[in-house]
C-alpha cells in the first residue's frame, strides 16, 4: 500500500500575521521552500521533507542584530524516515484519504513528534507561516486528533484558539471545556473557562450546563449548585439536560429530598428527565430503604412515560424488602408480572428471600412453579437463596436437585 502526495506546499514569499497572544514572531523574507519527496518505509512510501536550505530545517535568512537577539527557536520540521514506530506507520497510512494536502502534511509531523524538534506551538507556528491555513483546515486536523484520540489534541486545539486564522467562537471553547469535563481534568476546564471570558466571549446555556455537568461528576456540590444558580440568574433556559446534571449531583451528596424537588420542578414545566436520572434516585431511596421516597419516583417515571422494566422493578421491591415491608415487596412482583414484564434473576431473589423471612416456603414453590410454567429460569441469586434456604429446612435431596438445575441451565 502506498500514498503520494503532491504539491504540499505553496511557494510564497510573503508572511501572515499570527496573534500576539500566543507568542511573539519575527518575520523573515524566505528565500526557499520546502521540497517534497518520497520515502520508502519497509515497502510503504511516505511523506517527506527535503529542505532546500538547512538551517534548523527551516530556511531563513538572517535578520538584523536585534532581530537575532531576539530571535525565538524554530521547529525542526523533518523528514518523515525509516525510524518511525510500527505504530506511527499504521496510523500514518490511516489518514483520511481525502484529508487535504497541507493538513496532511501537518498530521504526519504530529503523528511522529517528539519534544526533541520542538514545541507544539512552534510547529503550528511553521505550519501557519508555510501554508496559510483557514478554519476548514484547522477544523479537519482537529477532527482527525479527536477520532485518533491523541494525547496531543488538547495542545493543539488550545494553540487553535489563539490564532487569526481558526477564527474562534464561543462554540469552540465549549467543546473543549466539555472535553476536559469528561476527562475529570477540572483545572484545565477552569483554566480554558477563565481565557474564554478573558477574550470576551459570555457564558451561555451550553457552557453552564456543561460545566454543571463537570462538577456534578466530579462530586463537587457547591460548583455545580454555584453554577446552576448561575444559570438561573442569567435568566438562562434550564434544560433536561442541566436539570439532569443539577439532580445527578444530588444524588451523589445522598441529597435526595433537593433532587426529587428539581424533578416536581422539571415536571411543572412540562420537562422529564431520563431514565437514567430517576433510576439514580430510586437506587439511592433503594438501598437506604426508603419505600414511600421510591414509590414516589417509581410513579413519576410512570408519569414521564417511562415505562418500568424488571431493573427498576426490582429497585422497588429492594426499598420494600430493605424496610422490612415484606408484603409491599411481594405486591410489586405481582404488579411486575400483572404488567407482562418478565422478572430478572434480581427480582425473584426479592421475592424468595421475602418469603423465607415470613417463612412461607408454599407461596414461594406456588410462585416457582408459575414462572417454570411461562420458562422463566432461576438465575444464581434466586438459586442460592433457594438452595439456602432448602438445607435450612434439612431437605437435602431438594437442595442438590436445584443445585444440579441450575449448573444444567448455566
């Protein structure tokens, strides 16, 4: 397999203009540019850059005296040899085919750099002088470190910012921010929030919600409380989405009262959250054993038009088990079947070990015996508790039969 490319660089003797925030750049007249050939790599051929002049692989002219005292390190843009990695080959000969020439060339320095030639931003910084890059280019190279899932991504998306010709909106910070946010790397989502206001841009819904779900995964309450506020004050639309994170962080604080208060709120304003969301709070109620807190939101996931599956049956009848409020828990698993939902392993456990507790070995068999009658199998909870439960009872021969049907089915 091999690719070639032609025409990566455009001859020019002039320079653009970067941003003197990022850095500071002296310009100089160029007097050549770089050449492309074709290497040969264990039978690949791949890019390379043959300079005309090597003066740090880049060719310059000298300036004045102040010029080069002032004068900054260059990237070393090299040659793409025989020394990269299997890897580096692979991920090479990867590249979209249709990605354009001058953001390939600067994938395949990226994809084989090394802290050796230089920084980062000292090689976008020879890419911008070289190839004059727009939006579009930038957003392509972006995409394609984003679907690689490299490590130099953020580096370079944070460079992007900075420079003229990425033209960067409110929307570009945030998609760093969220990318940062699902990281956990709090303080570099901080640090880019700070530099979005710096450079004038405001906070708006998908930056807030964004950031309440930053910090509500991340456990910190008072931020995401903060920012949620925050929100409110601005007069900004709250979302299922913001509602969601704001409740999601509740519920890890063990704040269940404020979450199930922000989902009446939601549902006042005609918003349901996910499943998701009212499964994290029935699961909390659950294993605290808060039966009326679970039924609750068991009825408002009704009421949003979820419709309950065996999962969050069962968080039901564990509130109700855990309670001590055996007959509620039996109740449920009849409504569960009543309803044609087909019990998981989790919930005929429930059921049997509610029955054991009330010693009520003929409702648990009658009950055994209608779910082998419509093929429902016992899994390995209900299997053990059974089993258990048998050799309590000094009924050996039963215990090794079920034992036996179960290692059968499994």
């Amino acid at each position: 397999m091999s690719f070639t490319v032609y025409g990566v660089f455009s001859r020019s003797t002039q320079t653009s203009p970067l941003s003197n925030t990022i850095r500071r750049i002296h310009q100089y007249p160029l007097n050549g540019v770089f050449s492309l050939q074709k290497v040969t790599i264990f039978g690949y051929r791949e890019l390379g850059f043959k300079p005309l002049l090597a003066v740090s692989n880049v060719a310059v002219e000298k300036g004045s005296a102040e010029n080069q005292a002032n004068d900054k390190p260059r990237y070393k843009w090299v040659k793409i040899g025989s020394d990269i990695t299997e890897e580096q080959k692979q991920a090479i000969l990867k590249l979209p085919p249709k990605m354009t020439n001058r953001c390939k060339a600067l994938m395949l320095q990226i994809i084989c750099y090394s802290p050796e030639k230089g920084s980062v931003s000292l090689l976008l910084e020879a890419w911008v002088k070289s190839m004059k890059p727009e939006r579009a280019d930038w957003l392509e190279v972006l995409k394609e470190l984003d679907r690689l899932n490299h490590p130099l991504y953020f580096e370079v998306a944070e460079v992007s910012l900075l420079e003229e010709s990425f033209e960067a909106n409110v929307r570009d910070y945030t998609k760093i921010i969220h990318g940062y946010a699902k990281q956990n790397r709090l303080r570099e989502a901080e640090s880019m929030l700070l530099a979005m206001k710096t450079r004038g841009f405001t906070c708006d819904q998908v930056v807030l919600t964004a950031l309440v779900h930053m910090y509500s995964k991340a456990g910190k309450l008072k931020m995401a409380e903060d920012t949620f506020e925050e929100m409110r004050l601005l007069g900004v639309t709250l979302d299922k989405r913001s509602y969601g994170s704001m409740i999601m962080a509740y519920v890890r604080a063990g704040m269940l009262g404020e979450g199930e208060a922000l989902l009446k709120e939601m549902e006042e304003q005609e918003i349901y959250a996910g499943r998701e969301v009212y499964k994290a709070i029935l699961r909390a109620y659950s294993m605290i054993g808060d039966s009326k807190g679970a039924q609750r939101v068991f009825d408002a996931l009704q009421l949003a038009g979820i419709i309950p599956d065996a999962t969050v049956c069962g968080l039901l009848m564990n509130a109700y088990v855990v309670a001590g409020q055996l007959s509620e828990a039996c109740i449920a698993f009849e409504n569960l079947r009543r309803a044609g939902i087909e019990p998981n392993d989790k919930c005929i456990a429930l059921l049997l070990s509610a029955y054991e507790t009330e010693n009520n070995l003929s409702k648990a068999l009658d009950v055994l015996m209608n779910l082998e009658r419509d093929g429902v199998v016992l899994g390995r909870e209900a299997s053990e508790i059974l089993a258990r439960w048998f050799k309590k009872l000094g009924v050996v021969g039963e215990v090794e039969l079920v034992l036996r049907e179960f290692m059968h089915q499994t």
